[in-house]
C-alpha cells in the first residue's frame, strides 16, 4: 500500500476520510443505527441485534469508539455505549460542508 500523504491535505479533508472510513462497514452503520434507536446499550445486546459475535461487535465498537462517535461507561463488568452527539453533529457538518463545496464547483 502506498503512503497517503495526508499532510498534502487539509484537516477538514482528512477528518472527513477519517469518518468516513469508521462508516465504510455496515456492521458499524448498523451498531451506530441500533445505539441510535435504543439510546444506548450493551455489546451482548448489540451483537444479538446486528447478528455478529460478541468479539468482532467489541472490535467495531471499539472503532467507532476511537472515532468518537460513542461514549462508553462501564456497568459491572460490561461497557454500556451510547452516540455522542457532539460528534454526531460535527460529522454531518463535516459531510454538508463537503457536499455544498463539492455542489459549487460543479454545478
């Protein structure tokens, strides 16, 4: 793989590569989706939901998780995650942001 040069880039640009990579799996949409409808759960419940095992969850999880888009806070033994709407919030204006720029130079 060659290297990416994101120094050649704008912030903005590679925080929105960056997100969009966390969103490129549908497992994750789907995690993001389910924590969205039931304002936060469990791993176990995610993982019966989304139909995937308890480990590859943890794995998408703690990728979303690192993105910033969940809050984690543990509850006995398991980790109860729920959106971070900050950063909800600053991804879909990263994303309008993109798409209006991109819009006026092509239309």
């Amino acid at each position: 793989m060659g290297v990416s040069k994101r120094h050649l880039h704008s912030i903005q640009v590679n925080r929105l590569a960056d997100m969009a990579k966390v969103l490129s799996h549908p497992a994750r949409i789907s995690i993001l989706n389910y924590i969205g409808d039931c304002d936060g759960c469990l791993c176990k419940d995610i993982s019966e939901k989304i139909r995937l095992s308890q480990p590859t969850t943890s794995q998408h999880l703690q990728v979303i998780k690192k993105s910033g888009l969940l809050k984690g806070k543990f509850e006995g033994k398991s980790q109860y995650y729920t959106i971070n709407k900050d950063k909800l919030m600053a991804l879909k204006e990263l994303f309008a942001d993109f798409f209006e720029v991109t819009e006026q130079k092509c239309c």
